[in-house]
C-alpha cells in the first residue's frame, strides 16, 4: 500500500521559516515526481513546488518564488519544503503528493496519484 506522510507543520510568526517533510512507502522513491501543494481557505488548490524523480527540475509559482525551497533525498525517500520569509497570507493546509514517473500538473495538483493527509501551517501576524 503506498503511504504519503507529511509532518513538520505548525505555528509561526511572520517572516518566520517552517520546514515541511514528506516520506513515501510503497513505491519505487526514484521513479516518483514529488510536489507540495496548499489548500488556503476561500482559494482554490495550488501548487508551491514540484520536483522531479532525481531532482533535475523544480518549479514554483512566483507567490512563492525565492520564499520556498523543495528538495528530495532519494535515498531517505523523503521530500523537504523549506518556507522563509512565511506571511499571513500562507495559512493553510500543506500537502504532499506524488506520481510515477513525472507527476501531474504543479499549478492546481490535478493528475497526482497518491497524496498525503495534510499538515497545518499557520503563520500570525
């Protein structure tokens, strides 16, 4: 059964930093695309960082370009997001998702096959 978990989530200041884990069972890590996502309230589901299988590609919306970081350790089966700089505005709920072999559509989550339950980040201001 694959198993998507996130964790590190939590509360922070504004201009705080907050680093997010994922790890992933049941699959094959090295032939998983992996991304972040959030749900914030009254918005629509979007993307803030996608990585491919062996890291040759990222991509982030600006909203968070500069802000987050994502990465992946292979060898761990793990995905990070590293958020600096968190605003208000970045409440919500932060999950991680994947897919074999290159993921889905970064931009609004659709088309990725297993997803983790989500974890809350709160930034106050």
């Amino acid at each position: 059964q694959v198993q998507v978990a996130e964790s590190g989530g939590g509360l922070v200041e504004a201009g705080g930093s907050l680093s997010l884990s994922c790890t992933v069972s049941g699959l094959n890590f090295n032939d998983v695309a992996m991304g972040w996502f959030r749900q914030i309230p009254e918005k629509e589901r979007e993307g803030v960082g996608c990585i491919t299988w062996n890291s040759g590609n990222t991509w982030y919306p600006d909203s968070v370009k500069a802000r987050f970081t994502i990465s992946r350790d292979n060898a761990k089966n793990t995905v990070s997001l590293q958020m600096n700089n968190l605003k208000p505005e970045d409440t919500g709920i932060y999950y991680c998702a994947g897919d074999v072999r290159y993921g889905g559509n970064c931009r609004d989550g659709a088309g990725w096959g297993y997803w983790g339950q989500g974890t809350q980040v709160t930034v106050s201001s």
